[in-house]
C-alpha cells in the first residue's frame, strides 16, 4: 500500500493550560474523503488547526506527503497545498464575492489573473458565486457565505482540504447542493478531511471514518462498516445513524 497523503503519530496539543490532543493518530489517504465524527470537545476541531499550524503540536508528528510539517508557520503549510476551511467560515464580508476569490487565488491580484476555466468549475457547482460575483460577501445568506467559504478554497488546485462542519445550520436544499458540489471535487482526485456532524451527510460522502473522543482517535476503519453497523454507532457516537437518514 502507498503512504498515505496525511499522517499523524502521537499529536498532542495544548492550548494555554488545557491539554486538547492526547496522542492522536490518524491517516488520510490519497484521493478519499475522510470524516472525523465524535461527541462535541472531542478534539476535532483542534485536530484541523493543529494540521494546519494555527495551533502549534506540543509532540508528536504530522508528515504531509512525507515531510513532517508539525513545526511549520501556518502560510508554508497553506503553500504545500493545502486548505482550510473553518467552521465560522473565514470570510471577508466587507469585501466582494469577487475580491474573496482573489485573495484565495495566491498567484492573482486581479480576476483577469485568474485561471478562468477554473473559475467556470467552480461556479458550476456554486452557482450563486457568479450571480452574487460583486456583492459584499457580508450580504449574503448563511448558506451562500458557506459556499463561498469552501468555493474559496477550490480556485485554485489544492492537495489536500481541510473542511470544518460545511453543513452546519443549512437549509436541506443547500446541504444537498453542498453534497453535489463534494462529490464532484472526490471526482478530480481531491484529498478532503471532514469534520461533520451531520450523519447523513458524513454517510453519503465518506469513504473512510476516524472517531474522536478525549483528544484522541478511538476508531477507523471504512464509512460503509460504521453505517451498517448500529451497535458501533451507539458504542462511538451514542446514537444510530439511522436516525439520522
């Protein structure tokens, strides 16, 4: 079996006096969508941002295509490929649907800089992106900044996403489009670490599933065996997916 793309051994995090991350391991593969699931203060938050630098790994290491990044500044992590999308979503709301996409795009300072096939991609699984192109982002509906919060992190090619709780608070219409537009970006090779709490959601999209709970990962294995089995549900999670359909 090849390496997978992202792999944490014994992360710990603390954040001030409080000890978050107690030693977690977790591998993302290549190509898949993989959900992070566990109780509310589990640590999957603290597990994006971690990977991401925002908060630094007190031990532990965090190899992304081989190199340990564990110690990297935030803007050379983002620069190796990867993105991060967080639950508030991050946008810039005094500014434009258009001028959020141009700071997301590193290498472009004007919309005529930016890779317009791609562009078009992206509008094509967020419409209301170009029907709001030069609306304040502010403006727009919780659903809306959502898609504009992930759409952001697609303009341009990424390896690998990090994506905190897309559908949360989200009308069943929007979450729906948000499961299209997903599938979609599984289609192009896209690598996707999922923190969700949707059940529904997280069955209908992930291939693989690693369970938090205390600052640690306490179960992986594969979407479909944890769907189909209720009594590992209810001894991970407390609840049956089924519940949630």
């Amino acid at each position: 079996m090849s390496e997978p793309l992202l792999k944490l051994e014994g992360v710990h995090t603390h954040i001030g006096a409080y000890h978050i991350l107690h030693g977690v391991d977790l591998q993302v593969a290549q190509g898949e969508l993989t959900v992070l699931l566990g109780r509310n203060g589990a640590g999957k938050t603290t597990t994006l941002r971690t990977i991401m630098g925002l908060w630094q790994a007190s031990q532990g290491t965090i190899h992304f295509e081989g190199t340990d990044i564990a110690a990297k500044p935030t803007p050379e992590i983002a620069q190796s490929g990867i993105a991060y999308v967080p639950e508030n979503m991050g946008i810039f709301s005094d500014l434009t649907v258009a001028e959020n996409f141009i700071l997301a795009a590193r290498g472009s300072r004007r919309i005529e800089d930016m890779d317009a096939e791609r562009l078009e991609w992206v509008f094509g699984l967020f419409p209301a992106m170009k029907r709001f192109w030069q609306h304040p982002a502010g403006l727009l509906s919780g659903g809306q900044k959502q898609m504009l919060a992930v759409a952001r992190a697609i303009v341009e090619p990424r390896k690998l996403l990090l994506i905190d709780e897309p559908s949360k608070g989200l009308a069943p219409a929007i979450i729906q489009n948000m499961i299209v537009a997903f599938r979609e970006l599984k289609r192009t090779d896209t690598t996707i670490l999922l923190v969700e709490q949707n059940f529904n959601f997280a069955r209908q999209l992930g291939d693989q599933v690693a369970v938090m709970d205390g600052g640690r990962v306490v179960h992986a294995g594969t979407m479909a065996d944890l769907a189909g089995d209720e009594a590992l549900q209810q001894s991970l999670l407390g609840l049956s997916l089924a519940a949630h359909q």
